[in-house]
C-alpha cells in the first residue's frame, strides 16, 4: 500500500515538475512524501497492512 502512494506521489511530482512551474513548493513537497513512504515500507518490511 505504502508503495503504491509513494509511486503515485512520485509520478504526481514528476508530472507537475514538467508540466507546472508555479506550484513547484507543493511539487516538492509531493517528493519528501513519496520519499518518506518508500522509507516506511522498506522499515516495516513491506508487509500488507
């Protein structure tokens, strides 16, 4: 689970990084996100919740 949010939010980070330069501190707010979940799943062992 934690790994489908977090490749949601990167793909949602990459989208608006390319395509919407006025909002980039929600875009890169976005990427510490996606960053956080991938280290959340990694630490609980990526077991389904």
């Amino acid at each position: 689970m934690f790994a489908t949010i977090a490749a949601v939010l990167v793909v949602l980070w990459l989208l608006g990084f390319l395509a919407f330069h006025v909002t980039a501190g929600f875009i890169h707010l976005l990427l510490v996100l996606a960053v956080v979940m991938i280290v959340l799943h990694f630490v609980r062992g990526g077991r389904a919740v």
